[in-house]
C-alpha cells in the first residue's frame, strides 16, 4: 500500500511527478478496490490542502487550474483500479455538476465509479440548469438522479433541480443523491435531496441500496 500521506502532500505541493510515481507503483501492486478507494480519499484531501492554499493566497486561480488538472491525471492512472463492485444489479443513472458550478473532479470520480458498478451513466457535464436535469431524468426513466457541487452557490442550485422535479411531479419518481465538498446532513434536509456523500465509493454504494 503507498503511503496516503505522501500522496497528500505531493497533491497539496503540486508535485505532478512525485503524484505519477506514487499512482503508477501503486497501479502496478494489484491494489483490491477498497485500497484504490482510500487512495482517492488521500488525493480528496491533498485538494483541500490546494483550497486552503488558495484561501491564504499562497496559490492563486492559475495553480487552481493546475491541481485540477494534476488530479484529472491521477484519476485517469486509478481508473483502472478504481470502482464499485460490481453487484450485476444495474440501475440507471443522471449526474451533473450543478448550475453556477464548473467543479466536475469530483463528479467524474463518482461518474467512473458507478459505471464501473455496472450503472448506465448519463453525466450532463457541468453548470447544469435544473430544467436539463429534470428533462434528462424523464426522458431516459433514471432511477437515480446525482448532483455535484463544490461551492456554495451549488446549494440553491440543487434545491432549484429539486423543486423543479417536484414541479414536474416527478419527485416521487426518482431518488435524489448530492455529492461534493459543501454537502451536509442539512443542506441535504434543506435540498430536499434523498441523501448526501462527500465520499464517491459510499455514493456507489448508496446507489446500489436503492437498485436492489
Ligand atoms: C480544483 C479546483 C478548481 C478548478 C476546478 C477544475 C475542475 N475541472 O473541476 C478550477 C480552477 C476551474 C476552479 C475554479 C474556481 N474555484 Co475552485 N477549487 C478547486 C479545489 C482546489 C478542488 C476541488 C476538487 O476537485 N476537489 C477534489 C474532489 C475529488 O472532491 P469533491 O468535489 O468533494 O468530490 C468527492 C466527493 O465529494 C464525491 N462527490 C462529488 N460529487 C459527487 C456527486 C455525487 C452524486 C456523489 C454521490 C458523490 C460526489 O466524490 C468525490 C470523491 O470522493 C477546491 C478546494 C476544495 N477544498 O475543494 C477549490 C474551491 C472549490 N474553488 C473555489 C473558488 C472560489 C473557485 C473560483 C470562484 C475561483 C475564481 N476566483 O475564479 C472558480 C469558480 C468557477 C465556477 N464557477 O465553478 C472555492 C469555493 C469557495 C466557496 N465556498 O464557494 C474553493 C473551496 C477554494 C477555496 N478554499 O477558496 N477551482
């Protein structure tokens, strides 16, 4: 197993080639899926270290951008180890990150491991209005409707998708998962949300619950 913390570190100093060498040894080791989930949850943590650079002005917009694209990177090396188990139950699926947000880091991760999980996936991209979402859920039948959202904002933005659902009367037909850095237990009530994560391998396994 590599060590977690080295990992964090290497993300929060944006030390792209100590990132590749700890990701591809760990890759090559054969990791089981709950190893590679943890993994995920050093590189998570390595990005708040980012944010809280960011927020003391130490790192601007540019290194922003650069840590978003460090982590596509190191997503696109654990892809192959990274996942759900695949349960054979496969349900359907609508993501997006939500609108006033462009974060998707997060919303790819979950994207990639409930499709790994068998899951037909339908990711809307980024800065997704609520009346896309809604339309999208009605017209493919998704069991399951999953928002992203790291700032703020992404909170109204979520309870607007869920007001619309409820709108359209859809709301009892879908269930309802957010996911993302500003997600709580009361912003989830507030939303009107079924539940919430900050943990993409919990997320799967949610979902899995709910396609029994
Ligand atoms: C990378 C980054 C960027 C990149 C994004 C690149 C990209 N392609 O996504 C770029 C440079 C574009 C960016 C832009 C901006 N950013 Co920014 N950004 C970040 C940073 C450093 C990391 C976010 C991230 O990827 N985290 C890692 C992922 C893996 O974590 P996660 O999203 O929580 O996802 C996990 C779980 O939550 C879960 N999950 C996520 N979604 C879902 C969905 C479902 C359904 C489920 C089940 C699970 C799930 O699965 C993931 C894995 O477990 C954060 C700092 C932070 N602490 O978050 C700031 C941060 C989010 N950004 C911030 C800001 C201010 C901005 C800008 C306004 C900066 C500017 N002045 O322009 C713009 C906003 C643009 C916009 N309108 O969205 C602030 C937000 C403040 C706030 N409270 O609103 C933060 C917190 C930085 C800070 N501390 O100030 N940013």
């Amino acid at each position: 197993m590599l060590d977690l913390e080295a990992l964090t570190q290497a993300i929060g100093d944006l030390d792209e080639g100590q990132v590749v060498e700890l990701l591809e040894g760990f890759v090559a080791s054969k990791p089981s899926s709950a190893e590679a989930n943890q993994v995920v949850g050093a590189c998570q943590r390595g990005m708040s270290i980012v944010g809280d650079f960011f927020e003391k002005k130490e790192y601007y917009v540019g290194d922003l951008i650069f840590a978003g694209e460090l982590l596509n990177k190191a997503i696109e090396i654990l892809k192959p180890v990274i996942g759900g188990e695949n349960t054979g139950k496969v349900g359907s699926i609508v993501v997006g990150t939500v609108q006033g947000d462009m974060h998707d880091i997060g919303k790819n991760i979950f994207a990639s491991m409930v499709e790994a999980a068998g899951f037909v996936v339908y990711d809307l991209g980024i800065d997704v209005p609520p009346v896309a979402f809604v339309e999208k859920v009605k017209e493919v039948k998704a069991e399951i409707l999953g928002m992203s959202g790291v700032l703020t904002l992404a909170i109204d933005s979520m309870k607007a998708t869920v007001k619309a659902l409820d709108e359209a009367g859809m709301r009892d037909q879908v269930k309802v998962i957010i996911g993302g850095n500003p997600v709580t237990e009361e912003a989830c009530k507030q939303i009107g949300a079924d539940t919430f994560t900050t943990n993409a391998a919990e997320g799967v396994k949610i979902c899995q619950g709910w396609v029994k």
